[in-house]
C-alpha cells in the first residue's frame, strides 16, 4: 500500500505473438499517440510523445532550457528536482505558486502527491505566460489526473508552446510493469523530444495495450467511481482509528498523526507497506488495498495499534 498505482489493473488484451518478433510499425506508433490526444485533451497527435514510462521524459524535458533556475512546487514527487539538478539547474523547492517567479524551469505536480493539492488551469496558464516572456517553460505532471479534476488539465493548452504536460499511464491503468507515458507539448517541443528518444522508444505490446485502454471509455468510467468508493471506504477505516485524513485522490490518502513511525513500523511488521516522509514526519501515506482480503488485514492492524 505504499504506492499511488490503481490495484485492479487495465485487463490484458489477447497479444499477438508478432508484437514481440519485430520492431513496432510507424502507424501503430502514430494510433497510439492519436488515442492520447483524444483521452488527454491534447490538440492533435502531433502534440504527443509516447515514451517507455514518464521518468524517461524527465531529463529531456529539463534539458528543454539551458541550465539556469529551476524551482519545483512542493513537497511533492522528488525526481523533479533531482532531474533538475542533473542536467545542470540551479534547483530550488518552494511552498507556494509565488515562488516559482524567477525560475527559467517551473514544474508543478498536478494533482500533487502526496497531498492531493490542485492549482487551479487559470493560474498556471498565468504562470506559463511569466515564463514564456523570458523564455521559461511549465512543467506540469498530471500523472494522476485521471482520477482528478478533468477541466483543471493542462492537455489543451500546450499548443500555448512552453508548456508541457506528463501524463503517466501505468498508474490510473494499474499497469506501472508496462512501461508507458505521455508528454503533451507544442509540435516543435513535442518533436525535440521524439528526435531525443529515438526510434521505436516504446514497445510493440505497449502501445497496442495503451491504444485499447486510452480507448475504452467504459472502463475508465467504472474504474473511476470504484476509486472514489474505495478511497471513500479508505478515508472511513483511517478516521475510525484516530487518523486525520488531511489530502490524497482517489488513489492514495494522506494521513497526519504524531504517531506516523511507530505505525509505520507496527503496520510493516503486519506486513502491511505505506509511505512515510523523512522531511514530513508526521506524514503517512496509504495507497488502496487490492483486495478484501487486505482490507481485513489493514483494518486487524490498525485495530491492534495501541
């Protein structure tokens, strides 16, 4: 439970085994970005990189500007700093929108782990322009807003040019193994990073997966409302015992407790995982169980936390 991964995954498609003989086909390459752009919002599939998982497009996307500032709005996800800081920015974390001002390299997490925050389209879009009058560009990783607000998405507006968007699939999808994410920008942006990847960047059982689950509309929709019930159920368990449910999406809560490390170690010793925060110690973070079985076993835990 110590990740943000959906724990009923996306059904596996019957596979031809062609998909693994031979190197993927131009035109299965260019269905699977066009299924992106209908899912994501973008404005075309020329505004699409498919990529072999997200935290490849990181270095890329920070190498987009030579290296000078780069300020990450935090707490949040902390390879977007350290990326940052390897291709050569000056890396600072901020607390607030204001302090993203100056940075050449903005990234903001959207909706954020693992608070759940979410800063409104109309105020980044207001950043975006800061940065673009000195020639800066907005990171935004949406890499759980398939269970976030839809019309706080970033998607339809990179064709403003210096804005890109992350979008990770393995985690909504439930299929992180797979190796699968988007990045969303301007089709001059867009190209640089396809000509930066390479060719045949993402496997040929990939993209057919990714093209089926971008596509299945029905899925989406029921997975999304089983998500809000369970985190629902997640945030009733937790408070039950006296934890304060303080953030998170439908894919993980946070919890804040002056307790946070000793039940972190009595839970792990019940063979239960979560996520705890060196720099946040009070933090707890639960992902959804898989199962009712573990269901049983968190609440059997958390009862005999004394």
């Amino acid at each position: 439970m110590s990740t943000g991964i959906n724990p009923h995954s996306y059904p596996l498609p019957q596979l031809p085994s062609e998909l693994f003989a031979r190197l993927p086909e131009p035109a299965a390459f260019d269905g699977l970005a066009a299924a992106a752009a209908q899912a994501y919002g973008a404005p075309s599939s020329d505004h699409v990189v498919p990529a072999p998982g997200t935290q490849i497009l990181l270095p890329l996307v920070a190498a987009l500007v030579p290296p000078r500032r780069a300020a990450v709005l935090g707490p949040t996800y902390s390879e977007h700093a350290r990326v940052a800081a390897l291709v050569g920015h000056r890396t600072r974390e901020v607390t607030a929108m204001d302090g993203l001002a100056g940075a050449d390299l903005a990234v903001v997490v959207n909706p954020n782990n693992p608070d759940g925050r979410i800063v409104a389209r109309a105020e980044l879009i207001a950043r975006a322009a800061e940065l673009r009058s000195r020639g800066g560009i907005l990171v935004v990783d949406e890499a759980f807003m398939d269970v976030g607000p839809a019309g706080e998405s970033l998607g339809g507006d990179v064709g403003l040019g210096n804005i890109v968007v992350l979008r990770s699939f393995g985690k909504f999808f439930g299929l992180a193994g797979l190796r699968l994410g988007f990045a969303l920008a301007a089709p001059a942006v867009a190209a640089r990073l396809r000509a930066s990847l390479g060719p045949w960047a993402v496997s040929g059982a990939a993209i057919a997966i990714g093209a089926a689950a971008l596509t299945d509309r029905s899925w989406k929709e029921a997975t999304r409302a089983r998500l809000a019930n369970e985190a629902q159920r997640l945030d009733e368990l937790l408070a039950g015992h006296r934890l304060d449910v303080v953030g998170g999406t439908p894919l993980f809560r946070l919890v804040r407790t002056q307790a946070a490390s000793e039940l972190f170690h009595h839970l792990g010793r019940a063979g239960i995982l979560v996520r705890r925060f060196d720099e946040q110690p009070t933090w707890l973070r639960f992902g959804l169980p898989p199962g009712e079985q573990a269901w049983i076993r968190l609440r059997a835990a958390l009862e005999s936390f004394a």
